[in-house]
C-alpha cells in the first residue's frame, strides 16, 4: 500500500500552498501523502487513494473526497462543502462536517459542543458525557442510532461501544511511549522504548520511517500524531510484502 511517490506539500501558516492540478499523482496514488497548510479546495479527488493520508491546517471547501480515505488523519481543516464519505469518529474534522449538516437538535449540539471540541475525545468518554447531562443510555442509543443511520460505518463503532458499556469520563490519554508493545514477537512481553526518540512532525510516515531506522527489526505505524502520537509496532516478518497493512488488525476503523 505504499505509493510510487508519496506526494508532500507544506504551506506556512500565512500563505497556504495552492495545490496544483500537476501536484497530483498519474497513478491516483495519494496513500501515505502529508499536506499541511495547503489550500486543495475544488478539487475532484474521487478517483484517487487517499488511505493513511494526512492533512493538518489546510483548506479543503468544495472537495470532492473519495471512499478511500480508510486511517486518514485530518486535524484543523475546513471541510465545509466538502463530499465526506461514511467515515468514522476517530477523523473528527471529516465528521464535524458530516454532522453540521443535519437539523438543528440540542443534542446534537451538545455532541458537537463535547465529543469534537478536542481530538482526544472519543466515543467512550462522548457518550458518558452525554448520559452525566441528563439523557438515559437508551436515550442516547436512540438518538445516536438515527443521526448515524446514514454512515453505517460509523453506526456500527457507536454499537460496538454502547454494547461495551465501559464509559468513561477520561478521554483517550497519551500513551507510554517507554512500553510500546511490539505485535508478533517472538517473546510475548517484548516492549520497545521510543521515549525521546520521535521528530518534531505530523507527518506519520516519516515518523514511522525514522523510528524504523532505529530499530531495523521492528515495523512502525501512527494511527494519529496529533494532539498526541499513538505508536504501534510489529515484529518485522520477512513473510510480509512491504506495502502490507499489518496495522489493520490492530487499529480496526
């Protein structure tokens, strides 16, 4: 899942980079690619692979987004207009969008006043705020249930955490860098220490790429980078094609 050439564009907080139609890949390619204060409004991306793609600080009004946009991270992007296919809650940009469309309920407004007001939140400590305010469980799988009911692959997370039950106030916290678990490993307990070891970027894959070349044996995957880096690792498996996914199975979205 690797592209030919992954495309990174940045812009600076003053002046946006405009995207350019030359910009794009021939091959539709966008996986992996990182843009960061760029303006990519108007542009048709519906043919193209946008998986594991990252776009922090940019303008994007009027975009039409394809259905491949499984693990993209979008923090601090103007949506608004935008085609944004079912996605899931863990790209709240992309859902603020989705929602801001539906009639005006109080409810409503309370989800987005709470559960996308800060990127740590998630459903877990949503749902438990949402119950403190006043409504029952069932309330809110009710309601929750038919504002969803047009993104099935969000519906389907929202049901697979309201079954759960284990809400929390607590939203998602950083996690200890010093005991990142590695996947596959021949010892079950094999932890890698990356404390102090990351780059100052967003930009995942490079994240990735850089830890990597610290620790050859071990393959590396951001889920997120911001507003904190959650890592996941695996045992490097020389049975694995190099553009293989391994992450999904770990981080199901």
């Amino acid at each position: 899942m690797v592209a030919a050439v992954r495309i990174v564009k940045r812009g600076r907080p003053s002046r946006l980079y405009r995207l350019k139609r030359r910009d794009l890949p021939a091959d539709s390619d966008l996986s992996h690619s990182f843009f960061e204060y760029v303006d990519l409004s108007g542009f048709d991306l519906s043919s193209y692979d946008a998986r594991d793609m990252d776009v922090f600080d940019c303008l994007a009004q009027n975009v039409v987004l394809p259905d491949r946009i499984r693990w993209m991270q979008s923090r601090r992007t103007d949506w608004a207009g935008s085609h944004v296919p079912d996605t899931v809650s863990h790209n709240h940009d992309l859902m603020k969008e989705r929602l801001r469309r539906l009639p005006p309920d109080p409810r409503l407004q309370r989800l987005l006043d709470y559960g996308l007001s800060d990127y740590s939140h998630s459903f877990n400590d949503t749902i438990h705020h949402l119950i403190s305010q006043g409504q029952t469980r069932e309330e809110v799988r009710a309601y929750l249930d038919g504002i969803f009911s047009s993104l099935p692959r969000v519906l389907a997370e929202f049901r697979d955490q309201i079954a759960v039950d284990t809400f929390t106030a607590q939203p998602v916290q950083p996690p200890d860098l010093t005991r990142v678990p590695v996947a596959g490993a021949t010892r079950r307990d094999r932890l890698v220490n990356i404390s102090g070891e990351l780059l100052v970027t967003n930009d995942r894959y490079e994240q990735a790429r850089h830890l990597e070349t610290l620790h050859p044996d071990v393959r590396f995957w951001l889920p997120m980078s911001d507003p904190f880096p959650i890592v996941l690792a695996s045992h490097r498996r020389v049975d694995f094609e190099p553009d293989y996914p391994w992450w999904s199975d770990m981080w199901v979205t």
